[in-house]
C-alpha cells in the first residue's frame, strides 16, 4: 500500500561540529526513535549513511542518517530506495523548516522543496512525492540571516520546545504504521506546539 512508510531519511549535516545546529533537527529526530525503539545505527558504504532496521519482513522500516552532506542527501537516498525498492510515497524525509517556530512538527504528503537545499537534491534524484515531517526551527526574520540561523544552536528555550515537538512527531508516526497516514498526520498537524 502506497502510504506505507517504508523508510525514514532523516537529514543533516555529519561530524560532531554540526551536531548541534539547528540544520541537524532530522538526525535529532533519527536518534528520538532509534532510543524509542531500542535501535542501533551501523555505518552502511552502499548507502552512504548511518543505518538502522525497525521491524522485519513485509513490515521494515529503514531508519537513515545520511553521511553526506545536506546539499547532496540525494546520494544516499536514491541508492537506499533504489536497492530496497522503495518508491517515493514509501519514503519520509525528516527536514528543519525555518517557515515553522521550534516546536511545531507537521507531516505531509509531498510538495516543493521550499529552498531547503536537503530537499532540492532529493527532488532531483527522485521527484517530489515523498512524505516529509517538518521540524520548525523557526526564522531568524532577515534572508541575510538565514545560513547562521540553521547553523547555528537553539536556545535553552527553543531545544526545550524542539525536544517535545520531536517526542509528539514520533508518537504520530508511531501511529502512522499501526494505524493510516492520516491519522498519524492529523494527531500531529493538529497539535499546538508548547510555546504557543
């Protein structure tokens, strides 16, 4: 069934200088279901990443924290779904988006990239049809302000609202694969995130 999520691609930057950039609001979520679910990430060449299995059989679900770097994400997703033969709608892509203030998260069904450079190369490799969850890190208010904001640190405030956002995003997905999407989503979607 199409709305099955069959892999989780969640993005960032590698190495321990970005580990706590705002950009990185993906790999935080990987590790928020990787300690839920008791999984652990093992270094995968063939796909370019960290890689974790939840599940086994018809009902896997890959866990992905790309090695490479965010403006080229694509390069791990399309061997990942190209050797396990995924198609776009079974993926879900975990990303930061500066349109949502920390600690609101929202699934949905495909769209644009939005600029979000992570995005762009995954759409390039294999289109837009993918699901994605959104990770509000907030906007700093000035383009020119934008590269610094996504690389840079939360406040104590924001990490404590991002943190719970990412607890509520994994109790929706949870929800997602033992119930359908759009109850996941609407769960979500329809929550207020804590600063609010």
């Amino acid at each position: 069934m199409s709305e099955n999520i069959r892999a989780i691609v969640a993005l960032g930057n590698p190495g321990p200088d970005h580990a706590r950039d705002r950009h990185n609001a993906g790999f935080w979520f990987a590790d928020v279901l990787a300690a839920r679910w008791r999984l652990s990430f093992s270094s995968e060449k063939r796909f370019k990443g960290e890689l974790a299995r939840y599940g086994a059989g018809g009902d896997t679900v890959w866990l992905l924290k790309p090695a490479t770097f965010m403006n080229v994400s694509g390069a791990a997703v399309q061997p990942l779904c190209a050797f396990h033969k995924i198609s776009a709608p079974e993926l879900l892509v975990v990303h930061d988006d500066l349109d949502l203030p920390p600690g609101t998260v929202r699934l949905k069904e495909s769209g644009g990239h939005g600029g979000h450079n992570g995005l762009r190369d995954i759409h390039r490799v294999i289109g837009s049809q993918y699901k994605r969850l959104r990770v509000g890190i907030g906007h700093p208010g000035d383009a020119a302000g934008v590269l610094s904001h996504v690389l840079g640190t939360p406040t104590a405030d924001e990490q404590a609202a991002i943190e719970a956002g990412l607890v509520a995003a994994a109790d929706a997905i949870e929800t997602v694969l033992a119930s359908t999407w759009n109850r996941g989503a609407q769960q979500l979607n329809s929550r207020k995130a804590v600063s609010d």
